[in-house]
C-alpha cells in the first residue's frame, strides 16, 4: 500500500472528504426545506382561520 505515490492518497482523502460534504449538505438543504414548507403551511392556516372567522361575522350580522 506505501508503493502508491502520496498524491494519490490525497485524492482519495478528497473524493471521501468530498462525499461527507455533499452528504451532510444535502442533510441540512432538506431541514431547512422542511422549516420553509412548515411555515407556508402556517400562513396558509392561518389565512383560512381568518376567513372563517370573517364568515362567521358575515353570518352572525
């Protein structure tokens, strides 16, 4: 194993390096997709709680 060049061990700490970057980025993308989508959610629910709320009025006058 000491017959390879050092270089070639440098790209193999690279390629692996590289592969827990993309791995740990695509992890924490995916949160903060999640925190996005839940939010909208709320302010979609939240919209509709308004609307109720202004029909019920509606109804009630």
């Amino acid at each position: 194993m000491l017959s390879m060049p050092w270089w070639i061990y440098l790209v193999v700490a690279g390629i692996i390096f590289s592969g827990y970057m993309t791995v740990r980025t695509a992890a924490r993308e995916r949160e903060i997709d999640e925190a996005m989508i839940e939010k909208e959610g709320e302010i979609y629910m939240e919209r509709i709680r308004e609307e109720r709320k202004r029909r019920q009025q509606a109804k009630s006058l």
